[in-house]
C-alpha cells in the first residue's frame, strides 16, 4: 500500500513539473515538431523540422522508450517504462496535456486496428497488460497475461484478432487472441527477438533478431520459419517505406539501415555511414527524409533517401529512443487506406 501511494504521489507530482518544463515562449513554438524520447536522460528533445535545431527540451518521466498517437491522432502517448505512467503531449507542437498514473511498467505500448484494445508490453514484469480502449485517455485494465520472458515489440493482424509478441529472453515471438484474451501459441525465432513487423495482408511475419545479424520471416498460421534475411549485426526495428513493398530494418551494432522487399523476402540494399545504435525510425509524408535514433550516440540523423546518405546529426540527450511526429508518411503496409487513415502508430 505504501509503495502504491509513493508511486501516486510522484505521479502527480510530475504534472505540475511538466507544466512548469514549458517556456513562457512555447506559444511559438514552429508546428509539427520532432519528438525524441531520450530515456536515459528522462526527457524530451523538441526539434524544429525546417532548422533541424533543438528548439525546447524538458524533463518526462523515468525510462521513456515508446509512443504513439491515440487513434483519433488528438494525443500523443508517451510511456514511462519505470515511471509506471503515460504522459499525454499535443502531438502536432510536443507540449504536456497530462499524465495517467498506475500504468505499470509501459516498456511498449499499441493500439489494435480496430481500436478496441490498448496493450502494454511490460518487459521487467514479464507480462502483457490488455486494456479497453473507449477513446481519449479512457483505459480500463482487462487482463495481465504472464509471458516469459521480457516481451519487447509487438504487432497486430489487419482485423485485430491476434497481437504477436517478441520474447527477448526465451527467442519466442508470442501470439496472443485479444478477443479471448488467450495464449494461442509461442514459437522459437532466434536469438533475442526484438521488432515484429506483418507484411501486407499479413501474409508473413517478420522478426528482427537483435542477438543475431538477420530477420527471420515467420510463416504463422503454419508456424514455421520460411527464410533467413541476413541484413546486419542487432537487426532490432522496423519502417515502412510507405511504397506496400518495402521495409526498413535498423542494425543496431552494425551501425546500418536495410531495406527489405517483402514481396520477395529479400534485402535489397543497406544504408551505411550511420552514428552507432541506429533504432526507431520516422518518415517524413514526402517519403524523402528519414529520420532515426542513434541510441548510442545520444543524437539523431536525418537521411536523403534519393541519395541513402546521413545529411544531418542533431544532438539530442542519452540514449535516445522512440522518435515521432505528426506528417508523416503511413506506417502500416497491411491496412486498408481506410484503416490507415485511423490507426495511429508507436514508435
């Protein structure tokens, strides 16, 4: 009970704290700002997209990793893995618009397509928390499923009847049944999976596997592995290149970007030159510009995709994460565009 209390204390501490983070000027800030989550800092770098300039940096949370928008793109979600919270920003100009305490553990976070369901992936408490998603900031706890061990990513079939789950520590990927809230079945991977990524028509699974140097495409209603894709060392993260074609895969020791077609489940070039720790990924609507985390660089890049070259590194803080903002091309290839146009995305 006092541990409960303690940790609803902070919580609502933090309010007015991230109240008083935003400048008297904030009102001018530029619109459509970059978001970077730099969770070992427990803050949050605002970068100007047309100066690539750091332009507001303020204090979020323990151990921010992920976010993504509600579905009715309205707020952005932020999730304090060790501060056991969510915190809510306006997701066009970054600013605070409140916390949700009593979110435990929040390492990552979705939405399922039809949005019904918000899921948390709780990687130290080795679970999955499902919730009831009635709009807005309204969540109500379903279920916690135990899942060993340390769940990391996760993605959702097209109609929202099973969410897959990576298990860095067991090299599973988990599928969960969100109607019944069921343990379908777990399938050995490889080493430390960590992204999961359907292709269209989820027609196959992806899996990066960050302890080894490839992905692994997963035929899951047959569960079975189909084919290795080697790309590079720690392949963790995954990017539509909004083309329904295409993927991105960031190597996180190899210090590159792949692109994957997957169509054929082939690689079909990389993208080298990268600051070390290459991670989360964000595409400008254009499709010209990629932006990433360097999580172990404690920057962010900006990439020229007519040329496949870092034109850009902004200085953010420690080991920066999940990156956001508000233009941006699609993110899923296996939606309808009128589900595109209603499911937001985590990053």
């Amino acid at each position: 009970m006092r541990r409960q209390f303690l940790k609803a204390a902070a919580s609502a501490a933090l309010a007015p704290a991230l109240a008083r983070a935003v400048p008297a000027w904030a009102a001018g800030l530029p619109p459509d700002v970059v978001v970077v989550l730099n969770s070992g800092d427990a803050t949050i770098s605002l970068i100007e997209q047309s100066t690539r300039r750091v332009v507001q940096t303020f204090p979020v949370g323990k151990q921010p990793h992920h976010l993504m928008a509600t579905p009715d793109n309205k707020l952005l979600i932020v999730a304090n893995a060790v501060g056991n919270d969510l915190v809510f920003l306006n997701p066009i100009s970054g600013q605070p618009e409140g916390t949700r305490a009593g979110i435990e553990d929040p390492y990552q976070i979705g939405f399922s397509p039809d949005k019904k369901w918000f899921l948390t992936n709780c990687l130290r408490l080795n679970r999955v928390d499902l919730y009831s998603y009635q709009g807005g900031r309204d969540l109500q706890l379903v279920k916690r499923m135990p899942l060993e061990a340390l769940p990391s990513h996760m993605a959702f079939t097209a109609d929202s009847q099973i969410a897959f789950i990576s298990l860095q520590q067991t090299n599973e990927v988990a599928a969960l049944h969100l109607p019944t809230q069921t343990l379908l079945w777990t399938l050995k991977v490889g080493e430390t999976p960590a992204g999961v990524w359907l292709t269209p028509q989820d027609q196959t699974l992806l899996v990066g596997l960050t302890g080894a140097d490839a992905v692994v495409a997963v035929d899951w209603r047959q569960r079975r592995i189909i084919k290795r894709i080697v790309t590079g060392k720690a392949a963790h993260n995954f990017r539509s290149l909004a083309d329904g074609r295409h993927v991105l895969v960031s190597n996180r020791v190899a210090n590159t970007i792949s692109i994957l077609d997957m169509q054929a489940l082939t690689k079909v070039g990389d993208i080298t030159g990268l600051k070390p720790g290459p991670d989360d990924m964000e595409l400008t609507a254009d499709r010209r510009w990629l932006w990433t985390t360097f999580r172990f660089d404690r920057t962010v890049g900006v990439i020229d995709l007519q040329s496949h070259k870092l034109v850009d590194v902004i200085e953010v803080g420690k080991s920066p994460h999940g990156i956001y903002f508000y233009d941006r091309a699609p993110f899923y290839d296996n939606l309808s565009p009128a589900q595109q146009a209603h499911v937001p995305r985590a990053a």
